[in-house]
C-alpha cells in the first residue's frame, strides 16, 4: 500500500488517548490505532453488503471500479 502522510488537527487529549491506546496494543504507529478502533464500523468494500443479493463476480467489481459510466456491460 503506498503511504502518504496527512495531518488531522486532533485535541491534545485525543492524542494523550491515542498515545495510551498504542502502547496498551503495542502498535507502532497512530494509524493502526485508528485501524483497529474502526475495523468493525467502517466496511472496507460495500460489494457484497446486502444480504438478499447474489455475490458480484469479479466482472461485476472491474466494472464498477473502472468504468466511469456504470450503466456499461462487460463483454
């Protein structure tokens, strides 16, 4: 995954918080941290997120990811 760094404007208290929450999990930077805390609130993908729909196909993903016009079908 290519890094790139961002700065977020954070009260001195969240980030004694965070401080906290690295050493208790022993992580080494403050974005596992964030990971973690979100890892669960936060889906990574919404394909697949209804339960009464079929699975997309890997056609399905390619086309929605790349195609700027999503009414185009793959052939």
């Amino acid at each position: 995954m290519a890094s790139s760094v961002v700065i977020i404007k954070i009260e001195k208290t969240t980030l004694q918080l965070l401080e906290e929450l690295r050493e208790e999990t022993k992580s080494k930077t403050f974005d596992e941290v964030i990971r973690e805390l979100t890892k669960n609130r936060v889906p990574r993908s919404m394909f697949g997120a209804h339960p009464e729909m079929s699975s997309f196909t890997a056609k399905d993903e390619f086309c929605f990811h790349t195609r700027k016009d999503r009414n185009y079908r793959f052939e």
